[in-house]
C-alpha cells in the first residue's frame, strides 16, 4: 500500500509542478540501488527511498508531443474467451 500511495502522490505532486510552469523528473534508481541512494542523501538505513525527482524552470518553449488517439492505444478485453 506504501507504494501505491507514494506513486500516487508522485503523479500529483508532478501535475502540480507542471501547472507552475516548471520541469520534473522522476528517476527510479532509488527502487534498483536503495543503498546507494541513502549513502548518497545521508539518509538512515530504515528509510526506504522510492523516487528522486528533479525540478527546474524550463530553458526553453517545448512544443507538445502530437498526441495518438485515444482509440489507437486503448483497446477491451473479455476475459474466458467469451465473445
């Protein structure tokens, strides 16, 4: 349950610095090198480190990405081979 709700608070915490204006990242290194990253940050070895995240203000005007329509990525399933 600690992940989920982690992950959760990532993707708002990510849409909110993105509605400031601002750039962010998340790397998943602290999820393959744990150790690493609580040598690196100081941090005790009970803590658990699950994402690590930069912030900027952005250098220059991105365009946005063309965006596939919803229909050519999502598609149902039915589960028991029914029809």
């Amino acid at each position: 349950m600690v992940v989920q709700s982690v992950a959760v608070s990532i993707q708002n915490l990510l849409l909110s610095i993105h509605t400031e204006g601002l750039r962010a990242y998340r790397f998943c290194s602290s999820l393959f090198c744990p150790g690493t990253v609580r040598k690196v940050l100081g941090a005790p070895e009970g803590v658990g480190p699950q994402a690590l995240m930069t912030v900027s203000y952005p250098g220059e005007k991105l365009e946005s990405p063309v965006r596939k329509p919803f229909e050519s990525v999502v598609f149902e399933t039915i589960l028991g081979g029914r029809e």
